[in-house]
C-alpha cells in the first residue's frame, strides 16, 4: 500500500501546529507584552495576520483550502462509486459537498449571518442563554443531528479503519466549532471584550477544527488507497484512453504506471488481471 495518505496527513499535521503555535505566540504578545487584545498600530496588522480569531488571513485561509482539498478527494471516492454503480454514491457526493460549503463558510463566515435570527428565536420561546450569544450555533446542532441521522448507516457499512477516523475526525471537527463556541460565547457575552481565556479556547478550537479536517483527508485518502479502489480507477481510466482518438498523445499512456508506480511488477500484472486489463505495450 501506497504511504502517500500518511505523508500528505503529516505535512498538513506539521502546517496546522506551525499555525498554532504562532498564533498562541501572537495572543501572549498581545496580552503581556500590549497589556491587551488590541496591540500597537505598529503591529497589530502583522499580529492580525496569523490571529485565530480573526477572519482573512492565513489560518482562514489555510482551513478553507484544506476543507476544499477534502472535498475534492471525498468527491472523487463519490465519483468512482457512481461510475461502479456502487452503494452509498450519493451520500460520498454529498459528503463532498458539505464539505465544499464549509470551506465556503470558512473563507465567507456564512454561518454568522444567521446568529441573529436564533437569538430572536431563543428569545421568543425564553431559551435564550450566554452560552448562545454566538446564536447559529443552534442551527449548527439542528445541521450536526440531521447529518448524523441521514449518515448513521453509510458510516456503519464503511471499512472499520475509515470508519473510525470519519468519527474521530467528526468528534474534532464539531466539538472544536461547536463545544468550544459555547463557553466563548459565555466569556464574551459577560466580559464584553476578548480575554486571554476566551483567547485561548480559540486556539484550542481553531486546532480541534484542523486537525479534525487533517483527520478527514487522511480517512478519504487511505479509502482511495484501497486495491478495490484503485482498480476502480484503473478501470475508469481505461474507458477514458478508450475515448481518446487513436494518435491522442494519451492513449498510449502506461495506465499501471499511473495508479501502482509504486508496486513491484508482479504486483502490478496481478492487480491489472484482476481488473480484467492489460498492459500497453
């Protein structure tokens, strides 16, 4: 097996530390070294630029595009089991597009706009409470318990190891975005400003979110890994060179050097005879 999905997880697990770490460095100088959230004219662009808490700069944009990748490759597993006529197609394609709309809401802040309309809710049904200060967390439970139910039997039939790190990387991604919003919510909705304690649930947030969706590309990954999915794809490629004109620069192209460069020979005839393929000479 292929040791991409290990090495591709450790890079992102190695970027999402490097931006933990200097934004917990940018929340202490703000608070030791300015007395305060809001630090000199001088810096604070700089600072602003690797804070966790705020929106446009690069954990935003970092999340958003690792959120992106995620659907991509989630897309692709959706892909390859529409074109199999396999179960679950459905839920793999709208799996990539939840996806997709979080690395929308992650560059665009959607979910904000509708903190309004579920703090008028809670208040007219006398729910309202600090901890819903930040309201669209309601809509985000509503949205986490729908999916769960909708996904309950998709996740049950997966492999057991992919099973696992969607949950662990569901447990990350949800408890980080919505466990630790409510007692930010809290702080805020007391204190009124940012302080170093409602600072630093952020990055542990922030983090929880990260490696949540670190955790995601690597399930993703590995399940592409699988022989039966890498056949797949061997398969829909050849029926793609099928498709390609005859002196197409493409169709000649050495389809098992493409999927299983990096297995032996004798593993790679196996695999393409499994496939019912063979070899351009």
């Amino acid at each position: 097996m292929s040791r991409f999905p290990k090495k591709f997880a450790s890079i992102l697990c190695m970027i999402v530390c490097s931006l933990l770490l200097v934004g917990l460095l940018s929340q202490m100088l703000k608070f030791y070294l300015f007395s305060g959230y809001e630090a000199s004219k001088r810096f604070e662009p700089l600072l602003k630029l690797v804070d966790l808490n705020r929106e446009n700069n690069l954990p935003t944009w970092y999340s958003s595009t690792a959120l992106f990748v995620n659907s991509v490759f989630v897309g692709l597993i959706g892909w390859v089991k529409r074109h199999e006529g396999a179960p679950y197609a459905k839920h793999w394609l709208g799996l990539a597009g939840i996806f997709l709309l979080l690395s929308a809401d992650e560059a665009a802040s959607i979910h904000e706009l509708t903190s309004g309309t579920a703090v008028r809710l809670l208040e007219r049904v006398d729910l309202m409470s600090d901890y819903f200060y930040y309201g669209w967390v309601i809509f985000g439970i509503v949205a986490v318990m729908i999916v769960g139910v909708l996904y309950l039997q998709f996740l049950m039939d997966l492999p057991k190891e992919t099973r696992l790190w969607f949950l662990f990387a569901g447990f990350l991604y949800v408890g980080g975005a919505i466990g630790f919003e409510l007692p930010q919510a809290k702080i805020f909705a007391v204190e009124k400003t940012v302080t170093l304690t409602f600072a630093l649930l952020v990055v542990v947030e922030e983090g929880m979110e990260m490696f949540g969706v670190v955790a995601s590309i690597y399930a993703a990954l590995s399940y592409l890994n699988r022989e039966d999915m890498r056949i797949s794809l061997l398969r829909l490629h050849q029926k793609a060179v099928g498709w390609l004109a005859p002196n197409h620069p493409l169709r000649d192209l050495p389809t098992d050097r493409i999927v299983l460069s990096d297995e032996r020979k004798e593993r790679e005839a196996e695999v393409m005879e499994a496939a019912g393929l063979h070899r351009h000479e």
